[in-house]
C-alpha cells in the first residue's frame, strides 16, 4: 500500500485514556502500517499541576500534552531511553516544586520562550517523537470549562473549571436529568480551531475517540464548537473507545448507548465502531461506579465487545493531589480489538 493511502489516524481527547491509546497505536506507526498519527488534546485542563502552571505563568495546560508527547516518544523501550522519561515523570513532593512533574515544568519553560506550537514541536524533537506524528491543542489559547443544565426550557450554571466539574459538582443531582442536559460549555465561548488541529481532522481517514473521564476529558474536547463543525464535515470513520466505568455522580446509570448518544451530540454525526470492555476484574467498586455495559439489542454502529482493561494498577506519586484512575485500558488489547476496525 501506497503511504498516501494508509490510515491517518487523529486522536481525540486528553488524559491517561489518550496516552494509553496513543501506546497502542505507535507500533503501527513504526511498522508503516499507517501513515501519520496525531493527537488533538483538549485545552480546560486546570486541575493539579496543570491549573497551577496556568494560574501562575499564563501557559497551557501542559498536563495532557506532555502525557500524550510521551506516550509517542522513540525513546521507550531503550533503556536509557526509558530512565530519561521516568525522570521527565518525576513528580516532585516538595519544596518550590511540589506537586509539578518535569515535563510540565519543561513545557513550560518552552513555551515561556516562545509560543505553544513552537514549544510542542521543540519537545517532540528532544523525545523524538517520529515524523507524521504529533500533539495539537485543539486551541491556542487555554478555556474554562463550564457545565450548564438544559432544562424545562432553561438554563442554569452548575460549575465551572475542569477539575471542579470533575471532582466536586454532582450533575445528576436532580433525577429528571437525562443524559446529556447537563452541557459542556466554555466560558470563551465559540473559540477558533488550531488551524493543525484543522487541518489533521479535515486529512484523516479515521478519528478515534478516546477513553476518558467523560466530563473531565472527552466532552471537554467535543464540544469546542469549531472541533464538532470540523468533525461533522470528515468523511474519516469514527470510532469510539468506551471508557471501562461509570463516574459517580455525572454518569452513575448511564450505559453504553448513553455514553455513545452523549457524543454524537456534539460531534453532529454517527459513530461508526464502538469498542466497550467486557473484563470486571472481580473488583469492588464505590458507589455509583459499574462497569461500562451496552443494554440495546440493536445498533447503527458496529460494537465490539472484548477484554480491553488491564490487570496493572496505576501508580500513584508522592505530590500527586489529582484522583487518578483506579483501572486502565491494556494496550495490547486494544491494539488487537482496534486491527479488525481498520484496513491494515
């Protein structure tokens, strides 16, 4: 197969479901089995060391770039690759750093002395992230993320900023609220496209959604205005990787034909392929959390229902003030589930 007809693949969303695919997507890049693979990560981020950074410098949020910068850099695997990225990890617990991790620091000073693109691109050199590959914030400006209810014909603030909304706002306070009332908006409002983020979904032949708070992550990437009216307008297949459980108190009930309606919503248009985990773990969860199910009999898209979780547990640093994921998506997994959806 010619290069010009190989997959391009442009990933939506941010956060540790977007590196864990963008690992499972990178051997393909590297074999030449597709021809360019890109990221377009959401810019609210404001939680942790990202919302510090933001607060203090007026940078980025750096969080969910550097994550996703990692995931494709060429040094994993070599050893001394591999320490340099661990250290790019490190999570300092204290003094005048506490809480930062290097890479943000990093990215920061970067952009400090340039401009995000140009700070992006510097780093994707130093990691050497392969060519036809990359990371795009959907904005070159960083958003405030709001939540707002559409309801008996009116509308209401319930919070604002993203770590906010993800950890401290109940979005199912009222049991008359459906999916999909409580809306992701931005205080910026219809804010332009990063003319790259533009340009990789106007050239890709498939766009993946990512795994995701869906919240704190993915809805925060879809409903930019802009990034749904250029998504509507692809022609690439859409496919949708489901997130493995339910978020108390803003997804608590929801099944997977929810989750999937919620986006279309936003992106103006049908998915095509719905990848969902069917692996439990025999874990105990909190309440409100379940495992991801589909409950309908028939769909428009094609659903994929196999083991996508991973039996390892995330790692939690010392100076790390953000919940993390309590499970994870296993990238061989879904590499493997993702091959049939593609024409490899």
């Amino acid at each position: 197969m010619k290069s010009k007809d190989k997959p391009k693949v442009v990933v939506l969303g941010g956060g540790n479901g977007t590196s864990r695919l963008l690992l499972a997507l990178r051997p393909w890049l590297s074999a030449g089995k597709i021809s360019s693979l890109h990221a377009l990560v959401h810019m609210a981020d404001d939680g942790g060391s990202t919302g510090r950074l933001r607060d203090q410098y007026g940078v980025a949020a750096m969080g969910d770039l550097t994550k996703s910068l990692m995931a494709l850099s060429s040094f994993r695997g070599d050893v001394r690759g591999d320490e340099f990225l661990e250290a790019l990890e490190y999570r300092f617990a204290g003094g005048d750093f506490q809480g930062h991790t290097l890479r943000n620091i990093f990215l920061t000073s970067l952009e400090k002395t340039s401009d995000i693109d140009t700070a992006i691109a510097t780093m994707a050199r130093i990691l050497q992230v392969p060519k036809y590959s990359g990371v795009v914030p959907t904005t070159l400006k960083p958003l405030t993320q709001r939540v707002v209810i559409e309801f008996d014909g009116r509308s209401n603030l319930l919070g604002e900023g993203q770590h906010s909304i993800s950890h401290r706002v109940n979005l199912q306070a009222d049991p008359r609220w459906k999916p999909g009332d409580v809306r992701v908006q931005f205080a910026e409002g219809d804010v332009p496209l990063n003319p790259r983020a533009e340009k990789a979904i106007a050239e890709a032949t498939y766009i993946i959604v990512a795994p995701g708070h869906t919240y704190g992550t993915i809805l925060p990437t879809l409903a930019l205005p802009a990034l749904g009216r250029a998504v509507k307008k692809s022609k690439a297949k859409i496919i949708v990787v489901m997130p493995l459980l339910t978020t108390p108190r803003q997804t608590t009930a929801w099944t997977g034909e929810d989750f999937v309606r919620v986006y279309e919503l936003y992106m103006g248009r049908e998915v095509d392929v719905v990848l969902v985990n069917t692996d439990e773990l025999g874990m105990a969860l909190v309440e409100g959390q379940a495992w991801v199910e589909f409950k309908e009999k028939d769909h428009k898209y094609d659903l994929i229902e196999v083991s996508l979780v991973s039996a390892e547990k995330p790692r939690r640093q010392d100076g790390d003030v953000v919940p993390r994921a309590i499970v994870v998506h296993d990238e061989e997994k879904v590499r493997k589930a993702l091959l049939s959806t593609f024409d490899l």
